[in-house]
C-alpha cells in the first residue's frame, strides 16, 4: 500500500547522489582495509545492477524489521519515517529482507508485483558497502551472523 500512496513533495536521492556515496564509502573501506579487497570489488559490481532510472514511488527509506509493529499477522504500525521520500520501490524490499534472504520468495509473493532479483541483491551490496562505516565507527560490529559483511559475503 505505501508504494501505492502518492508522491511526496519532497525528492528522494537523486542517482548520481547513491553513486557517488557508493565511490566514496568503497574508498574508505579499501583504504582502512575492513574488508578484503575483492569482497568490496565485487559487490560494488552487484550494486551497480540497482543504480539504474526507476520510476519512482513513496518509500520508507529504512523498512527494517524493527519499525514494523505486526499483531496477528496484521500490520498495525511503522515508525521512523525520517528517510521516507520519493525512490526506487525495490530498495524498501532490500531493506525489509537485508540478511534474510531466506524471508525474499515469501515477501515478494506478498507483494504481488515483477521484481528484478538483480536489482534487490543490488540493494543488498548498496547498502551493506554504505552503512559499513557508520556502523563501525559507531560502535556497531557489520561482522555479527546475518549483518552486513556476511551479505556482502554471501554474494561472492
């Protein structure tokens, strides 16, 4: 339904703008080596499968598991709208399904409309390669089971 709620006002990241973070964030992870050099390198390849023109929607931005409130199988709320905008549909998917992969066929059965495999799995590289920095130099730790290194991992 969100993805059929009309346009925001207000513009979503602009293409060239997800590039050019996605350059800059694989730099600083060569530089300070937090991943092998090849796990960087290809994954910057999958995203690239995700960094095309789309049409564009409203998205959440950050449709994670644990800002969807569900009672009885039932939707009942989502919270932290601070990143929802006018973007690419598939990228709420990719969040909604980073490091449970295992969870895609059934989402997608749900959501009922052609989704481009390439493209979600771009996604996943995006924003696993983006978020990488912010979360170590936050205290977070990318290299729990089923975070952000073993996504990149996993499409090696």
């Amino acid at each position: 339904m969100l993805h059929d709620a009309p346009l925001p006002p207000w513009p979503g990241r602009a293409l060239d703008a997800l590039v050019s973070r996605l350059d800059g964030e694989c730099e600083w992870l060569l530089a300070n080596a937090v991943l092998p050099a090849d796990v960087i390198t290809r994954n910057r390849q999958v995203a690239q499968a995700a960094l095309r023109p789309w049409n564009p929607v409203f998205i959440h931005g950050d449709l994670q598991l644990s800002h969807v409130f569900v009672a009885s199988d039932e939707i009942t709320g989502v919270i932290d709208w601070s990143e929802a905008a006018q973007g690419d549909p598939l990228y709420d998917l990719a969040v909604l399904t980073l490091g449970h992969e295992e969870n895609l066929d059934d989402l997608l059965a749900g959501y009922g409309a052609d989704v481009d495999l390439d493209v979600i799995r771009g996604w996943w590289s995006w924003r696993s390669l983006v978020a990488a920095r912010w979360l170590v130099q936050h205290g977070f730790d990318p290299s729990l089971p089923g975070c952000e290194f073993d996504v990149l991992r996993a499409r090696m």
